[in-house]
C-alpha cells in the first residue's frame, strides 16, 4: 500500500492519478447520497475543481467541491 507522500507525489506529476483520485470521491459522495435516499435512481449533482499550491512547483493538490445536500428523482 502506498503511503501518503508517495500518492501526493504521483497525483502532482500524472493527470490520470489526479483523475482517477477526483473519480473516487465523486463516486464516494453520490453512493453515500444514494444509500441515505434508499435508492439508485437518484441523479447525484456535484462541482469539483483542482487548485495547486505551495512553492514554485505548486505539487501540492487541493480538491474543492460544492456537493447537493440531497438527490433528485425523474418522475
């Protein structure tokens, strides 16, 4: 398992490690949403975006996100 130095590293320098991060919380929220709207058909809405910071390399990552405190449904 890798540490948690090694994942900043890797998610600073390959999109796909950032990406993939960024898909496990969203993914993470909306089951959560959909497990306390006793559901799966319930559409998840959700804002994300990557800001970096910190010293001239900007590697460390910070994920913002603006979630829906709850869940829609198509009647």
């Amino acid at each position: 398992m890798r540490s948690v130095l090694e994942s900043r590293r890797l998610a600073a320098f390959r999109a796909e490690v950032t990406a993939a991060m960024r898909r496990i919380f969203i993914d993470e929220s909306a089951r959560v949403q959909e497990h306390a709207a006793a559901t799966s058909d319930a559409q998840h809405r959700e804002v994300t975006f990557l800001q970096r910071f910190g010293g001239s390399l900007n590697l460390n990552l910070q994920c913002h996100a603006i979630v829906s405190d709850g869940v829609r449904f198509e009647e």
